[in-house]
C-alpha cells in the first residue's frame, strides 16, 4: 500500500512538472509568435508603396530599364508596369473600361495623343499644373505638341511619354544648297513648298511634287491640322491643299494616298517632296523591299507649319489611392533622366526638350543629327483636344475629303470644320 502511495505520488509530480513545461513552451512559443508579428510589423512599415503602370507592351528594353531606374532611386514608391496590349484601339477599350468602373487597378496612365480630351473630359485624369508648379517645371521644357495635347479646357493633364511628328522628307540630292538651308530651318510656306516642287519635279526621273495623306482616314485629319496651323485659319489651309491635290506634278490618286502609297512612291525615287512620320527613316536607312533611294539622297526638315505630333502621353488616373506616387513617377520618366533612358535604350525621340542637344540621345538616335528634324521636333501642332474626339476627327475628314474631290463647298466645309475642331 505504500508503494502505491509512493508511485502514485510521483506520477503526480511528474505530471505536474510536465505540465509545467509545456505551459513553459507555450509561453515561448507565443513569445516568438509575437516577435514574428512585431518584426512582420515592422516590415510592413518599411515596405514601399506600389504604384501600378498600365502600359502597352515594349519591344525594346527601354520601358522596363526606366521603371528600374525609378525604382532604384526610391525608397517610398516602387512602379510595377502591366504590359497591356500594342493593338490602340484594345489598349483604348481596356482602359476605358477599367476606368468607367471607377477602378484604380492603374495609377498611370499611358495614353495616345489624341486620347488625352476624352479621358480628360469624362474626369479619368488628375490635373498636374499644380504638381508641376512644385516640381518648378513648366510647359516649354516640353514637346510643344504633347503638351498641347493634354491641355484640356486649361488644364495639363499629361506629359510627353514619347513624342512623334510628321516631317518633310526631300530628295537633296536634287534640291539646291540655299533651298535645303530654307527648308531645314522650318523658315517657309506651303507657297515655296509648292513652287519647289514645281521647279524640281522631273529631276532625276521624278514625276511627283509633293506626296501627303489625302484618304478618307485619321491621316486625313493630320494633314488638316497641319495644313490649316492647328485650324487658326481653316479656309486658308482647305485652299492650300486643294490647289496641291489639283497640281500638275500630284498623283491623279492623291485623294487615296496613305502613309503606304507616299513612302512607296518617294521610296522608289518617284517624288521630290513628302510628308510622312519618322519610322520611314528606318525604312531608307535598313534598305527595305523596294527602297531605291539611300540616306545620303535624303533630307529632313519641319513642315512650315509644323508637324502633327503623334505617339503617347502619361497621365494620372483620378481614382488612383496613390496619386502623389504617381506623380513622382510621371515626374520622372517624363524629366531629363526618364527621357534619356527611352532614347538611349530604345530608340524613343526625347519629349524633354533639352535631350536634343545631349551628345549619348544624338550619338544614339542618327535622325537627331540632323538640323532640320531637331527642329521639327522643336516645333510640333496638337490635333483638336476634344472629349468626343472621333467624333470630331470623322467630321474634318469627311468635310475636307469632299471638298478636296470637287472643290465645290469651300465656305461650308471650313465652318463645318472650325466648329468641330473648337468645340469642347
């Protein structure tokens, strides 16, 4: 009996004592589990805010290297890009109706130029003036086009992401020394364009003058903006092109003409003079199909009014919960550091207009050596900044189209235009 007594106490004891150790245990272990929370905590204190970037897809590194940069010089905000489609008219709709649902999935925004009014005007977009006031940047450190383009009732809303315009391209093998000096500087009219080709064509088996965009097509709408001085004299411009359009050294299917069957014909040495947008330069300088004529047969210079600036702008969306992010962002692949990486890593003309004269942005882009697309791109014009604005470029195209087939409806299709393209 006692034996038992005696075993029956020490199993008690025993018990006791290891329930002792694992109350011990548990204290240790929710010390630690505590701990993990603090330091968990902690981490989350010091993690960065994420800023989202909705972005079409990049075939050269350049996208990817910028935000790398940002990311690097951060330690409050890092940028994570969702590569969005190439296809524009997709892009469009998915970010519109990202944005009609009052998502903030994106806190910036990549948009096409003539995007800005109608994401602007449905109030997708965040204003930046006073942003920009603080950062002490202003409007003419910047392609004048783009900015022109994400003015809207006033207000800034965008910056250049990168720029495009159109050009004048011209045989200087043909042209006189004095004229490709005129030419080059930006310093002439429509009438000395039009009365160089008149005096060139035929030269070295040529037999066009001047080649532009004159279908029933957004390229249509371009070469008004251009022809007309951004629609500051509308009739004025109609005229010019109509006497183009009827010249003795145009195509008789002018009125057909797209960027395809300009650089076609002045690619195969058909034409002295030609609009039409920087990616040609490619096409002459790799020699691709067809191409006959070569570089050092080729000249560049502004239009005389200025080229229509094209390519893409980056705006803020207005539902973004990150809004002082996304500015940072904007800040900065729009600046001088931002835009030196998309020229030099991708081949992106700057829309920082100090880059013209940066001596790696030249080195890395050979159209920048050349005087006169500097100054093209020095001087840009905005298409209408509408918030319907297909609606709008559909009108001009139609009204100038029908005019320019018969020459008949001057006076109607200059109202119908002018109201269209000032209407906001």
């Amino acid at each position: 009996m006692k034996l038992f007594k005696s075993l029956f106490f020490a199993f008690v004891v025993l018990s006791l004592l290891v329930l002792a150790a694992c109350s011990g245990g548990d204290d240790a272990n929710n010390s630690d589990s505590n701990s993990d929370k603090n330091n968990d905590d902690v981490a989350t204190s010091d993690e960065k805010v994420t800023i989202k970037l909705g972005a079409q897809n990049d075939n050269t590194p350049a996208t990817q290297a910028l935000i790398d940069a940002f990311n690097e010089s951060q330690d409050k905000y890092v940028v994570e890009w969702d590569p969005l489609t190439n296809d524009s008219a997709q892009m469009h709709d998915q970010l519109l109706n990202s944005l009609n649902s009052g998502s903030s999935e994106y806190d910036v925004l990549s948009l096409d130029v003539v995007w800005a009014g109608e994401f602007a005007g449905a109030g997708f977009l965040e204003p930046i003036d006073v942003f920009m006031n603080d950062e002490g940047l202003s409007k003419d450190q910047f392609n004048a086009g783009s900015m022109a383009s994400g003015n809207y009732t006033g207000k800034q809303y965008t910056l250049p992401f990168f720029p495009d315009l159109g050009l004048l391209y011209f045989r200087s093998d043909i042209v006189s020394e004095e004229d490709a000096a005129k030419l080059e500087s930006g310093d002439y009219t429509y009438e000395d364009l039009y009365a160089m080709a008149d005096e060139y064509t035929g030269e070295e088996g040529t037999k066009y003058g001047f080649l532009y965009q004159s279908k029933q097509y957004e390229g249509l709408t371009v070469n008004v903006t251009e022809f007309t001085n951004s629609f500051s004299d509308v009739q004025a411009g109609l005229e010019t092109m109509y006497k183009f359009t009827t010249a003795d050294f145009s195509p008789s299917d002018l009125l057909n003409y797209t960027e395809a069957e300009s650089h076609t014909n002045f690619e195969q040495g058909n034409a002295i003079f030609e609009r039409n947008w920087p990616y040609q330069f490619g096409r002459i300088k790799g020699q691709e199909d067809g191409v006959t004529v070569t570089l050092d047969q080729v000249g560049i210079a502004p239009l005389p009014n200025g080229g229509s600036v094209g390519g893409w702008l980056l705006g803020i969306n207005k539902n973004s919960e990150n809004i002082e992010g996304a500015w940072e962002f904007i800040a900065f692949a729009s600046g001088e550091e931002g835009q030196k990486i998309m020229a030099t890593e991708g081949g992106y003309l700057p829309g920082f207009n100090a880059l013209l004269e940066d001596e790696e942005v030249v080195a890395g882009n050979e159209m920048l050596s050349y005087e006169g697309f500097k100054n093209a791109l020095a001087n840009t014009l905005a298409r209408p900044v509408s918030p319907d604005y297909n609606a709008v470029s559909d009108t001009i195209q139609v009204e100038a189209h029908k005019y320019l087939s018969s020459g008949d409806g001057l006076e109607e299709a200059a109202a119908a235009i002018e109201d269209a393209a000032t209407a906001e």
